[in-house]
C-alpha cells in the first residue's frame, strides 16, 4: 500500500481530511469496493507471478553472459519506465527530489544495492541455483525483520522471535545439505531486505523509484555495454533479430509487474499483498523442481520445511497483529462517535434551559 510520506493512513490512522474519489469506491467507507478488490486480487496476483516467472526468461538470453544481461535491463529498464512517465505525464516529483542530496544519495545507494541483487539472481537462474534463488525470497521477510531489529532497533513480538529463531534453523541445515552455506539465497535476501528498508526511506513510489534507481545505473550499464562491444563479446546484434528483441523486452518485462504492483497496492490490504509475496518464490521453487529438475535431496526438503514453518508463524502472527489493530481503531473510532453524540446532547440540553430561563424572565 503507498500512502504519502506521513499520511494518516501510513500511521495507522483514519484520515480526517477530504477524501478523493476512486471509481468504484465508496466515497464514504474506507474499504475498497467488491470490484476494486478483484481488480486489486488479479493485478497483485499478475505482479508477483511475473515475478516468479522470470526464470523462464533468463535462459532464453543465452549464451549472453549475467552481466551483459544486467546491463541490458539496466538500460532498457530506463527507457520504458520514462516512456510510461512521459505517457503519464508524472514528472512532478523530480524537482523536489532534487533539492535534497540526502535522498538522491539514499537512491543511488538503493540502485547499487538492487544492482547487486539482480545480477546474482540472474547468474544463479542461468547457473541452475533457481530453487536457492527462491529460498532467498522465501527468508527475505525474516531477514527483513532482522534488518529492523539490527538497523533501526525494533521490538520484535514474541511469534516473530520464534519465526527468526526457526529460519536461524533452517540456514542452517540447508548449510549441512548443501555443504556450504546457501550464499545465493542469502546474498538475494541481505540485497533485497537492504533494498526494502533504503526505498522506506527515500519515500519514493514504484516507478518513481524505478526511474531513479535505473538512472544512476544508466551510465555505468552503458559503459559496459559499450566495452564489450569494442572487444567484440556483445551478443547484441549477433545472435539474430529474436536475440536482439528479448534483450530489448529485459525493460519491459522489468516495468509490467511493477506497475501491476502498484495498481494492487492502492487496492488491497497490507495483509492480503503479504500473503501475495510468497506466490514469486513458489513458482520459482516449482518452476526450479518441474521444470529445470534441480536435485532435492532430503536435507533440503527438511530446510526449506523450516521456512515455511518460519513463514507460516510469522503470517499467523501478522494478521493477527492487524485484526487487534483494526479491532482497536474501531473501539477508539466508537468511543469518538458516542463522546461526540454526549457532548451534543449536553449541549442541546444546556440551550433548552436556557431558553426556559429566558422565557421565564
């Protein structure tokens, strides 16, 4: 859910002010609208499992190499994100964003950071590690809350230390099964956790960000770029016109479910987009075990079991948390509705004494 930086609602708090109406919602209730929410449902659900479909993408890319390939999307990535802003006609953000080098520096630190996670994740798709890069994604909620407690000191609940100390678990034996640790998962979770908690504090949103992020990264993918074509290692136009096209659509297939995120975001409960999060790493642990026939020996079927047990806890926990919290505005949202009935009713009770008074003078 994006809300501006300091909105009501991203306090957890009703909004007081005028609300601007959404077609098909209700002006009045906070709450979505049954076709909103199905819209909400199918552009959340198209999202992740573009995401959790890229597996199936990279490989069509051979036998360009994992950088080439991130410098490509880097580059293409750009290209279609301005096009929809320039279609959009959002560049109103750009000015102010400008004017505070703190949060410029804050995004090229999430550019380079989401540069790194990408790179991994596309050499480790096309190096066969597809069922590791979805273990990442599975721990990147606990490493998430790691990052929390490390970085910005947060008290964790007791179900979320369980859920930590469960996933601590789960590294673990899947060190012992893989005979070393699980680094490509780990290094996708530390990337992308760090990436999450970096764009919270720039405060920009999806293709706001995206447009940042891929324009500090334009120059040095172009470079690359550049290099190796002077050497003569750039598959770009030797591989065929249908080569020349995929690389082209790393943009493209980059921005389509970032936008789709977006349109989900503005639609959905924070509960229901969490829940949508671990549809990405199933298909790419199914496309890994289906479709690419990883080996899954039995240690790591009892690691990845630890996970989930982490995930499932670390679920049940959150919506948990949110029916309290929503239980509690509504008590306090009440108890405002009967102050304000009693407070009139005095008042209307004082005016007609009042009156009494007057008319007995």
């Amino acid at each position: 859910m994006r809300y501006g930086h300091d909105s009501p609602a991203r306090r957890g708090l009703p909004s007081l002010g005028r609300r601007r109406r959404t077609p098909g919602r209700d002006p009045v209730s906070p709450e979505p609208s049954p076709q909103e929410s199905r819209a909400g449902l199918l552009y959340g659900v198209a999202a992740y499992g573009i995401w959790g479909l890229f597996p199936l993408y990279w490989p069509l890319l051979e036998p360009t190499g994992a950088v080439e390939i991130l410098a490509h999307r880097m580059v293409w990535s750009l290209v279609t994100v301005a096009a929809v802003l320039a279609l959009t006609r959002r560049w109103g953000w750009i000015r102010p964003l400008l004017r505070q080098p703190k949060r410029l520096a804050m995004a090229a630190v999430g550019a380079a950071v989401i540069s790194v996670n990408w790179w991994v994740y596309i050499w480790a798709v096309n190096s066969g590690h597809v069922v590791e890069t979805s273990l990442g994604y599975f721990i990147n909620p606990l490493a998430t809350i790691g990052l929390g407690v490390l970085v910005l000191r947060e008290r964790l609940r007791p179900a979320q230390w369980a859920a930590v100390g469960v996933g601590v678990a789960a590294v673990i034996v899947l060190a012992v099964g893989y005979g070393k640790p699980p680094w490509v998962a780990l290094t996708i979770a530390a990337t992308f956790s760090t990436y999450s908690l970096v764009k919270k504090k720039v405060g920009l949103g999806g293709l706001e960000s995206m447009a940042v992020e891929t324009a500090v990264q334009f120059l040095p993918a172009l470079v690359v770029l550049i290099v190796l074509g002077a050497q003569g290692k750039s598959t770009f136009a030797s591989e065929g016109g249908g080569h020349t096209l995929l690389l082209l659509g790393t943009g493209v297939i980059t921005a389509i479910p970032l936008v789709s995120f977006g349109a989900a975001a503005v639609r959905l409960p924070l509960s229901v987009l969490g829940m949508l999060q671990y549809l990405a790493p199933v298909f790419q642990f199914a496309l890994g075990l289906l479709v690419f026939h990883e080996a899954m020996p039995a240690e790591r079927w009892a690691g990845f079991a630890l996970v989930w047990l982490a995930l499932a806890v670390l679920t049940w926990d959150g919506l948990r948390t949110a029916r309290q919290s929503r239980m509690e505005l509504k008590a306090a949202q009440e108890r405002v509705v009967t102050t304000g009935n009693t407070e009139n009713t005095i008042a209307t009770e004082t005016s007609q004494d009042t009156e009494t008074t007057a008319q007995r003078g």
